[in-house]
C-alpha cells in the first residue's frame, strides 16, 4: 500500500532500524486513536527492514493476568532452539510456558533467557560458514587481467542448501554493493576452488591463531597491520568465522569434542626467495602478535604453521587428560 505523508513518523522508524543494523537496540512506542494509521506505519517499516527478522505478538486484553502470555506468544516459534541456552536459562523458559515443572521463575531470569533465545533466533543457522579476508594478488600473467596486482577486501560463504534459502542468508552481504559478486549455487567439488588456493604447489608460508572474540578494536587493528596501507607481502589474511555446531561437544568427539573460540584468524605470503620467507614469516608473526589480546586460550593445529607444543594447540582440559592417559 502506498502510505502518505506521515514524514516524521517514518523518519523516526528508519532511524530505530538504522541503529538496529549498526547494532543499537532500541524501542519505540507508536500509540495514537484508534484508526489514526499505527498498524499501516508498521507495515510500511516492516516493508522497508530488509534483511531483518519480523516477530508479531498481538495483546489481548483478557489475557492481562496470565503471566508470560505475550512472551509466549514471542519465543514460541523459536522455542526449537532452546537446547542452545544454558540449563539455568532453558528450565526458567519452560516453567514459565508450562512446558515443565519447577517453582515459580525468577523474572530476572526468564527475561534473560528470552534475551539468548532472540539472539539465537537472529544468529544464521549452522549450515552456513563465511570468512572474511583481504587478499592481493600478485602481478602475474596468470592472474585474469582486472584482477591482476589488485588487493580486495573479499567474503566468501557456503550454504549446502536450497538456492532461496541462501540467497536470503547473503542478502545483508550483497547489500553492501560488492565490485563483483560470484555467489552461486555451484556442484560440491567446485568447493575446492572457492579459496582460490594455487592448484600447483608453490613456496608460501602463513600462521594463524584462534581468536575468543574480533571486536572493532581488533579489525582496526588488523587493518593496521595488513590492511591496504600496511605495505605486507602477506598476499592473504582471513577471518573465518568459527560458533555453530562447531562450539558444541559433539557426542563421543573424543579429546577435542568442540571448538569454543569465536574466530579463526590465517595470515599467508608466497616465499618464491628467502628473503621474501623471512618477510613473510616476520609479518605472519607479526600480525598474530597484534591480535594477542583477543587470542582464544589454543589454537587449532591445521593452521599452526610454526612448531608448537601440544599445549598450544589443544583446550587445557583435554591436554591434561590425554597426558594422563599417556601416563598410564
Ligand atoms: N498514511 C496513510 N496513508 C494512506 N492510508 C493510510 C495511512 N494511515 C492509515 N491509512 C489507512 O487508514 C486505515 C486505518 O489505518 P490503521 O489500520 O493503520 O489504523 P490503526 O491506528 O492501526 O487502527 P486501530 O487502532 O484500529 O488498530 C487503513 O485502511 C489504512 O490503510
Ligand atoms: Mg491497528
């Protein structure tokens, strides 16, 4: 429907779904005379929130004395993921939506427990997987002509699903009007160029570190060290995101059941001479260093590329008990 004047009222809508998507939470209030045009606002806001997840609840009035009927009618749909939230959390939502015994909830707690499950609700599922990287490529004859000696700043992704389904999942990357977009549903072996590593061998050497969290402190200060500016002869530093089913213990996985950093970091350079292996290798370590303070408690040992203990490269917990299987 075609929504007429109401300029401010939607200006004031924008803003709420600007500084959702900058990452501010906010809350607005549209109230006014019945017919006065709240519910057509809405629907002209919900129009315009691409990208985002629309949840409606609806107030009744005899329902004013049931507890937790709104927030019922909220988290139901999302109610599937609630073995994601910590037991505390899951068993105060259930109590609260009779889905279990127990005490009354602590009110406190069932609002927190609404606040992890509209968190997971938002997260992407965990079929999807994306790293964030920049890449230079070198100038070389072998290299396709408007890429050649260019540095990018470049996302890949992959989604095992339906071509819908993804296209809707990247829609907030595609937003951000990307120079060339190459996302498409591809066979499953083609995976395997996705990287775009070289197909041949060649001299390179790169490091990498899992990291706990990459805040924007840590990005500004990734792009200080190898952004565009940074003159590296490290030709790629990527982001992987790690989480999802990842983060959680898979039955009987044995000594590394999970993984629980945020993120995976990987810096690489071609060393075709030794000069450019001692270079690359000073600005590989050089770029681990910089994001120490965010560095997770291990790494992972595919992308330990410089010799480490065992104690590096495994969770605490399961390097002890491995060595006291190895001691016994
Ligand atoms: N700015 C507008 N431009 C064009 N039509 C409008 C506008 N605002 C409201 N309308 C129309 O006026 C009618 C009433 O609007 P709406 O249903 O949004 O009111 P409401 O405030 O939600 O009412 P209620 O309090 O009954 O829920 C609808 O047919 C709607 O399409
Ligand atoms: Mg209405």
């Amino acid at each position: 429907m075609v929504l007429l004047n109401r300029y401010a009222e939607r200006a004031a809508l924008g803003r709420l779904l600007d500084a959702a998507r900058a990452g501010q939470s906010g809350v607005l209030v549209v109230r006014g005379v019945p017919g006065i045009g709240k519910t057509a606002l809405l629907e002209d806001a919900i129009e315009s929130a691409t990208g985002f997840r629309v949840a409606r609840i609806v107030g009744v009035e005899s329902e004013m004395e049931l507890a937790f009927a709104a927030l019922q009618q909220l988290c139901g749909p999302m109610l599937g993921r609630a073995d994601r939230l910590p037991a505390p959390q899951r068993d105060a939502l259930g109590v609260a939506f009779g889905l279990r015994a127990g005490d009354v909830p602590d009110r406190f707690l069932v609002g927190l427990a609404a606040l992890s499950l509209l968190a997971e609700a938002a997260a992407v599922p965990d079929e999807i997987t994306s790293l964030g990287r920049i890449l230079r490529l070198p100038p070389l004859p072998q290299v396709p002509g408007q890429l050649r000696g260019r540095a990018f700043a470049l996302v890949e992704a992959a989604y095992p699903g339906d071509a819908a389904t993804g296209a809707e999942l990247i829609r907030p990357l595609r937003r951000l009007g990307p120079e060339l977009d190459t996302f498409a549903m591809i066979p499953a072996p083609a995976l395997q160029h996705l990287h775009m590593d070289p197909d041949q061998p060649v001299p390179a050497h790169g490091d990498g570190a899992f990291l706990a969290d990459f805040p924007a402190a840590a990005i500004d200060i990734l792009t200080a060290v190898a952004g565009p500016d940074a003159g590296t002869p490290l030709a790629s530093i990527e982001i992987r995101h790690l989480g999802g089913a990842l983060a959680r213990p898979a039955p009987g996985g044995g000594a590394q059941a999970n993984i629980d950093a945020s993120y995976a970091m990987f810096a690489a350079g071609f060393t075709p001479t030794p000069e450019l292996a001692d270079a690359v290798r000073g600005h590989a370590q050089a770029v681990k260093d910089a994001l120490a303070p965010w560095h997770a408690s291990y790494d992972y040992y595919n992308f330990e590329e410089t010799p480490a203990a065992a104690s590096a490269v495994l969770p605490s917990a399961s390097y002890h008990r491995l060595q006291k299987i190895k001691a016994s």
